[in-house]
C-alpha cells in the first residue's frame, strides 16, 4: 500500500464517518499504521496535521451543504478557502496545436515521457517541444494515448525528467518571486470549443470551486453544461488543467475521471495549501 493509498483509505473512512470525528488512534487502525507514523505521514503529505487535515474536510462538506441551494455556486468563488498559490498556479502557460501539429502527428518530434510518484499516486507526465502535452494518474493506457495522438512522434521513456516535472508541479510553496518565474508551458490538442473550456478552468484559482453553469458562463455559453461537463472530462493534462475544482450546482462533488476519493484528496490538500 502507497501513501496516497493509505491517504485516500483514511479519507473514505472520514467521508463514512465525518459525524462521528473519527480520532488519530481510530484513523491509525484503518490504514494499520501507528498513531504516530499515520501523523508524520499527514505532515508530510499535507503540511498540516491529521486533526487540521479532517477539520479541513469537515469545513469542505459543510460547504458543500450550504451551497446545496444555490442555483450557481458563485458564492463559493467567493467564500473558497485558498491557500498561497503554488508555483504552477503563478506561472502556468497553456498553447493548443495547430491544425497543421494535429494533421503530422508530432513527426520529427520527441516526447520525453516518464512515471513519477505524486501526492496523490502514481502519474505519467509527457513533455514535447512545445510544453507538457499529458499529466495522467493511470500510467498503463496512458502510454497507448500517446502513441494514439501522436502517432508520428519518437517517444523516449525519461523518469528522471518525469519525477523533476512532478516536484515543480506539486511544490507547494514558491522559493522566487513570480515575476522571476519561467512559465511551465501546457501543449494541448483539443476542438477549439475544448480548449477555451480549459483555458477558464485555469482561471479559476486554487483552493476554491465553481460549478458547471457557472463555467458554462465564463466561456460566453450558460446552457452548455453539458458540453463543458464532456469537455472537462476529456482533459489531457490532469491536475494542471484543474478540472478537479469543478462540482455540481447542488454542491455535490461531481465525477472525475481519476476517482471520486482523489478528486475530494487534491481539493482538501489545496485548500489546506500553506
């Protein structure tokens, strides 16, 4: 069992009993840790200790309810807890492909490609010359994606760069002034519909959440909840592209493409962002 593992076993046992304040002994027994190896685990993972991490939670489902009436959540762009932005979130780029990109297939390209260790599991990051172009919590088929998309590419497995890519997009606490950053540029291949859709997720900002509609009005189209709903989902580049902040206009969580438990992991972890 993985970290993240054990993070998400101790989430899901929070979300079944989040009215009974599960304790750090009780929290232990379920991941089979002692109390004190799961509180290193906690700050390790997110900064802050078990207790500060479920009254994080705790706060996030009671948010969720109070917004459960709402026909638009914009009251939760404005009430989020945010955390001091990361470095991604301060300097982050994002470029669609061409037409004439898509139709060669990345010929005369490599992509270096490579399995790393995040916070929230195993991932596959993929870089060509134009910029991360997949971030992906299911490495197996990611790696067909590539080839499927790129078909006239040279891919080149590269750990090593994958883990360096992976330490800079989880860094949580900026060591330059922004204005000192160099942009982590994003590569993406999408419908022009898709890319303007991932371009307003990228404004909304860390540690807060806005709903479908609400979305579907930032990119000028209020009754394409649906469409927008499709085009989040087919988002190549996980977690930078933060699809994750997105839930339904009830409040409810909403899907995920990597799983209900990791999604409401990276909301709690930015909204515990320090």
């Amino acid at each position: 069992m993985t970290d993240y593992d054990r993070i998400a076993a101790v989430i899901r046992y929070v979300d079944a009993h989040r009215l009974e304040q599960p304790g750090l002994n009780t929290l232990a027994e379920q991941v089979g840790l002692s109390s004190s190896h799961l509180h290193r685990l906690f700050v390790r993972w997110a900064g802050l200790t078990p207790k500060e991490f479920l009254q994080s939670l705790t706060l996030s489902c009671a948010k969720e309810r109070l917004l459960a009436g709402n026909s638009v959540l914009e009251s939760a762009l404005e009430a989020g807890l945010s955390g001091p932005g990361r470095l991604h979130d301060l300097c982050i780029k994002l470029e669609s492909a061409t037409p004439g990109e898509i139709k060669n297939g990345g010929s005369g390209w490599v992509i270096h490609a490579g399995c790393a260790d995040s916070p929230f599991g195993p991932c596959l990051i993929a870089e060509s010359p134009r910029g991360i172009c997949h971030l992906s919590f299911d490495p197996a088929p990611a790696w067909n994606y590539l080839q499927t998309i790129w078909p006239n590419a040279e891919l080149v497995r590269d750990d090593q760069r994958a883990a360096a890519l992976c330490a800079r997009m989880f860094h949580r606490q900026p060591t330059e002034a922004p204005s000192s950053l160099q942009p982590m540029k994003l590569f993406v291949r999408g419908t022009a519909f898709q890319v303007v859709v991932w371009q307003a997720l990228l404004r909304i900002p860390e540690g807060r959440l806005a709903s479908y509609g609400h979305l579907a009005k930032a990119v000028g189209n209020p009754r394409a909840s649906r469409a927008v709903g499709t085009a989040i989902g087919n988002n190549p580049v996980a977690f930078l592209i933060p699809c994750h902040r997105i839930i339904r206009e009830t409040g409810a969580l909403g899907g995920y493409r990597w799983g209900p438990i990791r999604k409401k992991a990276i909301q709690a972890w930015e909204m515990t962002g320090r």
